[in-house]
C-alpha cells in the first residue's frame, strides 16, 4: 500500500473495519429479528392450542372436537392455518377444514405437558411452522393421551423477513455513506496540516522557500519549529565548512608560492645546497606541484555552493550558454563549433556552483582535447537527469575509463588532462548520489554521461 497516499489508506482500513462493523451488526440484528419473530409465532400457535383444547370434550374413550372453531382459518381450506389433534401413538384423531388438501403431519406425540416448536420443509412449495403440546383426559378411571398440534404457512414469515433485511441493508448503507463522507471530511481537514507540511518541505528541497512557515496547529509547531532549526544548522554548518576549507587552501597557498619560488629559483640559498644531491630539486619541485594541486583542488570544492546554500533549481541551458560563450572567447582560435541540445524547461536541482563546476569541467576538456566540435545535451527522465557533453577527439581508452571514474582515482591517477577538474567532477556526482559514465561519442571522439538519480530531491 505504499503507492497510496496516507489519506487514502487510512480511507480503505475505515472502509474495511466499516464494512466488518456493519456485516457483523447486519447479521446480530437479522438474527434477533429472526428470532424474535419466532417466539412471536411460537407464543401464538400455542394461542392456538389453547383454544383446540378449550373447546375439546372427552365423551367417554372419545374426544369430542367441534368441527367448526372460533379460529376462522381453521374452517378455510388451505388458509395457511392447520390443526390437528393425536393419540398416544400418534395417529390422526381429528384435523381441521383448513387441512383436508395438505398431507399428512411430521409431528410426533408429545407426553402431558410438553411443548414444541420447529420447521416443517418436507411439503412441496410451502414451509410450514410446526407447534405441539401434550395434554391428559381422565373418563371412566382411565386416561387418555392426545397431542394437539397447529401448524402455520410461514410465507409470511419470510416476506417479513426479506422486508426486513431489505430495510435493514438500505439503512445500514446510508449510515455507512454518511460515515464515509464524515470520515473523509474529517481526514481531509485532519491532515491538510501534513499535506501543507510537506508541500512546504518540497518547494524548500526545490529552492523555492528557505524555512517552513508558522501556519500550522499546536500540535505541530514543535515539529516544524525542530525541522527550520535543523534547516537553518545544516545551511550555517555547510557554510562554515567552506569558509573554514577555503581559509585552509588559502593560508597554505602562500606557503607553498613560496617553496615552489625557491626551488625554481637557481641563484637561492635553497639550490645551491641540493646541488649536493641531485635529486632533492626534483623531488621538492614534484612535491609542491603535488601539493599545489590538492590545494586549488580543495579551493574549488570550497568554492562550490558559496554563491546559493542549499537546493536550488538552476536552469541549466542558461549556465550552459554563458559556459559556452566565456569558452568561444578562449579557444577562439580553434572556431570550435559547439551544439547546445537543452530545453529551456529543464533545470537541475541542486547547487548553481556544483553545476558550474561540471559542466565547465566537462566542457573545457571537450574544447581543449576535441577536434572543433562539440555537443552538449540533457534528456530529463521522470526518474532521472543526464547531462551529455561530447566531442570529437581522440577519446578516452576504456582502462582510463575505469581509472577516471572510481572513487580513489583523483589526484593520484592524472590521465592525459583528467586531472584535478575531473576529480572535481567525480566528487560532485558522487555527493548527489549519481553516476559518470564514458562511452564512444557518434562524433568518434569521447561521451561523458552524467545520470542524477531525482529521487535525491
């Protein structure tokens, strides 16, 4: 369920546990109904009885029993009300006129005083409600034992019943809409905070706004207050870092300017006591390049994110166009013709001088090693970002390949001008969790591709 929205699924459980809820209440009041509706039959069956046996005589080993009753379905044929009356061994001693066309009874004798109740299913097209109860007649000295038995057609049980459940489903169903329309007004009101919430969180992970804003109940003020100072600290804490890395690369800068001086200076103190080993100029000159290039390496990442902290859409044909211009001016020599394939739509979310650095990284080396042309595209997927940028030089062997895009290839490994800015490059994809590849360009020279997964946004 987690393709659903949190509105919609707590949406499906009420409805579930609605459904449960009203299914069991359905079937506890179908069944009191049911049985209430019984009883009542049952109670006015032996109404019935009573009124069998009221108006029954023992005339010596006979009983006596009016052919006519007060009850006036007893005297219709198949009025749907039948009596009855059996001996002890349960033959048939009397039936009313109502029953002359039914066949014979399923009753079994009943001992005095005894009673009974239940269904009859056994005569074609009709069921039947069956009530009996054993009485005693005393003549003569002896006893005589008779069942009286009323039977009744429980068609109209069964309308009753059905109407009922009819009314009953139709109710239950209008209480369940209502319910769910309430439930949905209540959820759609209860959680509009949430939904403004992270409405708010999206447009600051896109750069629209830098903090959420103070709109919200109590019950989340505490929360959104934890999430601005948590922004704000992030954003203090990444601007802190560059500073203090810049300060570093600054201060060793001079330093370095000055060793580096020395050991190209042939008239200095310096050289003329490495003279006596041949190698120490060599090893000082290689080490201080060495050191000057992790110094401006660091320089640059410390540069990135200095103009816009935290995540901004860039537009990234507009940046593409002025890295574009500033490069036609310094290989102008080389009337480099470069295609620009970017929809003006397309932006990349994340830090305007991260951009920069990619794509003025990538760029320039396209320049610098292709033979005049150079493309640079982007297709923006749903799910992911590529910016393209190709040329038509020589390319890049695919064991450099490999070297120029894992993790420790940075300033150890410097293939034929991937040296500091491609580490620059490598770093910066990797920090938003995305991919550099390099494949054979169709202008025979390399293809950078860069994949920025969007799901980091």
């Amino acid at each position: 369920m987690n393709r659903y929205s949190l509105r919609t699924r707590i949406l499906i459980i009420a409805s579930l546990l609605s459904l449960i809820f009203f299914s069991i209440t359905a079937a506890i009041l179908d069944s009191a109904f049911s049985s209430a509706a019984k009883t009542a039959t049952q109670e006015k069956l032996q109404l019935h009885i009573l009124s069998l046996i009221s108006n029954s005589e023992q005339q010596g080993k006979y009983l006596i029993v009016p052919a006519y009753q007060q009850e006036p379905r007893f005297n219709q044929v198949n009025s749907g009300l039948y009596g009855y009356v059996l001996d002890r061994a349960g033959s048939e001693l009397w039936r009313s006129k109502s029953a002359l066309n039914i066949s014979a009874i399923s009753a079994y004798p009943q001992r005095p005083g005894q009673s009974s109740f239940s269904a009859d299913n056994n005569h074609p097209g009709v069921g039947l409600f069956v009530a009996t109860y054993g009485t005693i007649e005393e003549s003569n000295g002896r006893d005589y034992q008779y069942t009286f038995v009323v039977m009744e057609d429980n068609a109209p049980y069964q309308a009753s019943l059905h109407s009922y459940r009819q009314r009953l489903w139709l109710g239950l169903t209008g209480v369940a809409v209502m319910l769910l329309a309430a439930q949905h007004l209540l959820l759609s009101r209860g959680l509009k905070p949430l939904q403004h919430l992270a409405s708010e969180l999206k447009q600051i992970e896109e750069g629209y706004i830098d903090a959420l804003s103070d709109s919200y109940p109590n019950e989340l003020n505490r929360l959104t207050g934890n999430l601005n100072r948590l922004i704000d600290s992030e954003r203090k804490q990444r601007e802190r870092y560059h500073q203090r890395l810049g300060d570093l690369a600054h201060s060793l800068k001079t330093p370095l300017a000055v060793l580096s001086n020395a050991a190209n200076d042939n008239s200095s103190d310096l050289v003329a006591i490495a003279k006596e080993h041949s190698d120490l100029v060599a090893i000082a000159k290689e080490q201080c390049q060495r050191m000057d290039q992790i110094v401006r390496y660091q320089l640059q990442r410390a540069v990135v994110s200095q103009q816009v902290t935290g995540i901004t859409r860039v537009n990234i044909l507009e940046h593409t166009l002025q890295i574009k211009n500033a490069l036609d001016k310094v290989y102008h020599d080389k009337c480099v013709l470069c295609e620009i394939r970017i929809k003006q739509v397309s932006h990349f979310q994340g830090d305007q001088g991260d951009l920069m650095e990619l794509l003025g990284n990538l760029m320039d080396n396209a320049y610098k090693y292709g033979a005049g042309e150079v493309k640079v595209s982007v297709v923006d997927q749903k799910q992911h970002l590529q910016l393209i940028v190709e040329d038509n030089g020589i390319g890049i062997e695919e064991q450099q390949r490999e070297k120029i895009t894992q993790r420790g290839a940075r300033l150890d490994t410097q293939e034929q001008g991937q040296g500091i800015g491609m580490a620059v490059v490598v770093d910066i994809v990797k920090s938003y969790q995305g991919q550099l590849t390099i494949e054979q360009s169709d202008l025979l020279g390399a293809k950078f591709i860069i994949t920025f997964p969007k799901h980091h946004y």
